[in-house]
C-alpha cells in the first residue's frame, strides 16, 4: 500500500480468498497473532497453489502478491513457520513474510533472522 490507499480490513468471523479465473489481480496483507494464523495459513496454501498450476498449466488465475505479518511472543510459537518459509522460497516475491515476535528471549535461528522484528 501507499500513502493515501484504500483498503479493507476484517477482523473475526468466515472469511475466505476464493479468486474466479476472470477477475482482477489483487494484493493481500494478511495480518495474523499467534493461534489466529490457521485460517490465513489455508489461504497462503491456496494462493501457491494456484500460483503452481498457473506456472505449470497456465490457468486463466491473475494473481497479485501475498504479504503476511505474523506475530507471536516468540519463535517457537510461531505456527507453520518452517512451511511458511517454504512458501516463500518456492514463490520468491509473489509469497512473502514478516514474523514479529514480543518476548523472544534466545537467539533466532539464521534462517528466520532475516524475517524477523521484535525484541
């Protein structure tokens, strides 16, 4: 986003990201703390693998890019990190993430340094 954008939020209740073949490319912000990742982790799952059949079959899907902040109070509370991570080395900017964590009180592991804020 950039200064002066339009977005929506939701907070809570059904929500789902279920894009048609003939419609607009958008971009998500998807902003997840702690448990509250699961639902957006399915459609982190479903974004790559619509980005897969894309490449591999060429489907009609424009997709945008997907940007996930996930914060927790440390790193080993962050659920589904190492697929997330995954996610993000299989669809280099198309999938990206920002982990923050709140209490982390031992070192970060080198493969999440570089995506992690926080104390």
């Amino acid at each position: 986003c950039t200064l002066d954008s339009e977005v929506a939020l939701r907070v809570g209740g059904d929500f789902f990201f279920d894009p048609q073949p003939g419609d607009s490319p958008v971009n998500l912000v998807l902003i997840a703390g702690g448990v509250g990742i699961n639902p957006l982790f399915s459609i982190l799952l479903h974004i790559a693998d619509l980005h897969g059949y894309q490449e591999s079959k060429g489907n009609r899907h424009k997709l945008g890019t997907a940007k996930l902040y996930y914060s927790a109070k440390s790193t080993s509370d962050l659920l589904f990190k190492k697929n997330i991570l995954g996610l993000m080395k299989a669809f280099p900017g198309k999938i990206t993430c920002c982990f923050h964590v709140t209490q982390q009180r031992s070192q970060i592991c080198k493969e999440l340094q570089p995506h992690v804020t926080g104390k």
